[in-house]
C-alpha cells in the first residue's frame, strides 16, 4: 500500500510517529518509502501499546538519527501531544526537548 502511494503522482503523504509505532512499523523505514513525498511528520511517543501521544523522547519509540530520513526541509514538523495528559508549562518545555532529541537546535 505505501509503495502504491508513494509511486502515485502528486500524492503527498503525512506520517504519524505514534500510529506507525503502535502498528509495528519503524517510521524512518516508512519515510524512506514515500520520499520526497513526505509532507508532514507528527511526532509523539508512545509505548507501542496504544497512542498515547507522549512527549518524543519519553516513549518506547527510538528516534536516533530521524532527520536524517527526512530528505525536504520544507517537511513539517507537528508535536501531536495529549492535552489532558500535560499542563501548558510541559507541552511549551517539550518543543525544546523534542528539538534537542532531533538535533534541530
């Protein structure tokens, strides 16, 4: 399914750290499939039990060496959190975390 999407014209593809975990799935492989197509990351950690959009870097997901998959720089980045699980205070703090755990800063 990914290598038809990836191959089909125009299409452009957003990838869900968080769901491509819970389904086993590694996303830097995923990316690598769609290329140049990727348009968006969400980016959230989890457990691989469920989605619990965690904080990157607090989760079971490993993201050692991610950017390095993401061949566009105009790719975007979106920190999927949960809302009910953080205060304000920690989902502010968390996006220079999640910065420093992807080497962006």
């Amino acid at each position: 399914m990914l290598q038809i999407m990836a191959d089909a014209e125009g299409t452009r593809c957003t990838i869900d750290t968080g769901h491509a975990h819970v389904s086993g799935l590694d996303s830097t492989r995923v990316i690598d499939q769609v290329g140049n197509r990727l348009a968006e990351v969400h980016l959230s950690d989890n457990a691989g039990q469920s989605d619990e959009h965690l904080i990157p870097g607090t989760g079971t997901i490993s993201f050692e060496g991610f950017m390095s998959h993401i061949s566009s720089p105009d790719t975007l980045l979106c920190l999927e959190l949960n809302p009910h699980r953080y205060d304000e205070n920690e989902i502010l703090s968390s996006v220079g975390a999640t910065r420093s755990l992807l080497h962006l800063s």
